[in-house]
C-alpha cells in the first residue's frame, strides 16, 4: 500500500529529492560518470556493461541521436580500455515506430562493436516488444555470433519455447549468448507467471536448457535461492568457466556479489548513466511499486 503511495507519488517529487534516493542506483550523467564506475568495478575484478538511459522514444530523430550516442560510447569505453560490454533497449531507436530504422541503427552499432572486439546485448523490454527482439537478435545473430547477445525473461510462459526455437540456430563455434533474469515490467497472468516461487522454478529450467544446450549463461539476479540453485547446477553440470557468468544490478546487494567473485565466478554489473535517469527511476517504480521498497531503504541507509 504505502509502496504504491510511494510509486504514484514520485513522478510528481522534485528531480533533485528523487536523485538522492536513486543515484546509488545510476552511475552519473555523463560518458565520463559511465567510465568512472566502470574503471572503479573494474578495479574490484568486476566486468561491466554499460547501458545509456532513455527507452520508448517518440521520434525518429530521438532514435539517430540515440544511435550516434551509442557509436561515441563504444569508442570511448573502448579506449579507456574499459572491461565489459554494452546494453541498450531496442525502444530507445524506434522499435515500435519504425522497426526498419531501428533495426539498422541497432546493426550500425554491433558493427561497430564487432569491429572493436566487444559485445552488445539487446535488452528484453515488455511484451508487445518480445517478438520484435526475438527478431531483432535473429537477424542480427547470423552476421556478428561473437557480438551480439540477447535478454530472456523467466516469468514470461513462452520462454523455454522461444529458447528452443533458438536453439535450431546454436552454433557450436559461436554459441548464443544469453542474459536469463526474471524480468521486471507488469505482464497479464495469460502470458507471465505470477507466482514467486514459479518464476524460480522457470528461471531454473531455462538456465538447465541453455546449460545442456551449450549456449552462454549470464545468470542475473540478486535472489541468493537462485544464486545458490545456480551455482548447484553448474557444478552438477560440470560447466566451463568460458561458459556462463553472473550480472547484478548497480548500487544492489553488494555483499553477495562480492561473495560469488570470492568463490571465482565472473561478475559483470549493469552500469546505467545518463540523463534520462529521472523517466527510468520513476517508470520503473510505476510498473514495479515493490522497488520502492528499496528506495525507501536507501533514503535511511546511507
Ligand atoms: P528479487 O527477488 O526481485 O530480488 C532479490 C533481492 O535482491 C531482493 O530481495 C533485494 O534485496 C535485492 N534487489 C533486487 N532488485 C533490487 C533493486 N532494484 N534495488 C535494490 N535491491 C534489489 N529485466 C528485464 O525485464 N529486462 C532486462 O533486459 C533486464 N536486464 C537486467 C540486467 C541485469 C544485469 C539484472 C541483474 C537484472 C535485469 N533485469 C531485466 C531485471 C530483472 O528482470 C529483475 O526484475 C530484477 O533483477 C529483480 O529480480 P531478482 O532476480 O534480482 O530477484
């Protein structure tokens, strides 16, 4: 109740109130915040990939502005020799405007990505956005295996099958790449799970399949029950250490992500800056009033 007082409330809070409860979540503002969270994860042996902010655009001068940032940041995280990757959200360059567009910005920069030996990963948005990310990652798959990767959703009921679908296209030399997390936006009980425990239980039969399946695992949570499930699994499966990683969240449960890098796994952390910080925060907080748990903790803890 009070969550959702809380989520409804906040679009209306002033900008500057609002940042001191999500700054610990967002690296700055700037390329040269992104870059010094980046280098500053990197010093504690962990990976990043670095996501600029801003989702569901209105037009497609939005989306070549977007594009032509994305292009300047993968130049300059790469020269600073930045470890780690890049994330965007497809909606960011028109996905539901104009889907063709969208599709050769988002080509522009794997390209670029590829050209320097780096890696893009194509988030998973809602779900009138899943198929055409599904495509998106189809398409883009064939010409750069090495470069491009995507995100499934374990509370989405279409996920095993979607994942054996992609799994006619595996290859043995490039294997897919894939972050599995529960997925964040409301979705209808028709096509998602509701139930807590339920979407564990998926979220472990999809890492089981893409275990058994030779495809790549980021494993993102901050659920220890998974973390632990998880770990259970790659070890009863014996999985290479070049196979599978784990990724966290910004600024989110420090302490056991810093007990997986002590047991050698690999870590990566989702780096977001940016100035669109303010419409993500608080849209989040709208579609997921349980975050603004989290937030009214990090008004107190400091
Ligand atoms: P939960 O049960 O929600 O969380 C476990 C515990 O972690 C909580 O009890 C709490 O202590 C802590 N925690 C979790 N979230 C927060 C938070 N925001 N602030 C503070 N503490 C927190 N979803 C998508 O739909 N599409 C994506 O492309 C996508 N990319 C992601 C990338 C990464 C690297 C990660 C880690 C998550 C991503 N998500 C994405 C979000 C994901 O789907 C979940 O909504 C989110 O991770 C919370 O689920 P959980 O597995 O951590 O478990």
């Amino acid at each position: 109740m009070l969550n959702k007082l809380i989520a409804n409330v906040l679009p209306y809070m002033p900008e500057k109130l609002v940042w001191v409860f999500s700054k610990r979540y967002i690296a700055g503002e700037t390329i040269e915040e992104g870059i010094l969270g980046s280098k500053l994860l990197n010093q504690q042996s962990i990976d990043v990939t670095v996501d600029l902010l801003g989702e569901f655009i209105q037009t497609m001068d939005e989306a070549l502005d977007n594009k032509n940032k994305y292009l300047e940041i993968i130049e300059r995280f790469t020269s600073e020799k930045i470890t780690g990757h890049f994330s965007l959200k497809p909606t960011m360059f028109g996905l539901l405007i104009d889907k063709e567009t969208c599709y050769k910005h988002i080509r522009e920069i794997v390209e670029l990505a590829s050209k320097k030996g780096t890696f893009v990963r194509i988030d998973m948005e809602n779900s009138q956005c899943v198929d055409l990310e599904l495509e998106l990652f189809r398409k883009l798959y064939p010409e750069f295996p090495a470069h491009v990767g995507l995100v499934v959703q374990a509370y989405l009921r279409r996920t095993l099958n979607d994942l054996k679908e992609l799994n006619k296209l595996n290859s043995a030399e490039y294997p897919m790449n894939f972050r599995l997390c529960k997925g964040i936006y409301i979705e209808p009980e028709k096509i998602a799970y509701k139930n807590f425990s339920e979407v564990q239980q998926h979220f472990l039969e999809d890492l089981e399949f893409m275990i058994q399946n030779k495809m790549y695992a980021a494993i993102a949570t901050h659920d220890k029950f998974l973390v632990d499930k998880s770990l259970e699994m790659i070890e009863k499966h014996n999985v290479d250490k070049s196979m599978y990683e784990f990724q966290m969240l910004y600024g989110v449960t420090p302490d056991l992500r810093q007990s997986i890098i002590d047991q050698g796994h690999r870590m990566r952390v989702y780096v977001p800056f940016g100035k669109q910080w303010f419409n993500y925060c608080t849209r989040r907080l709208k579609e997921n009033p349980k975050i603004a748990q989290h937030i009214i903790k990090a008004l107190f803890v400091r």
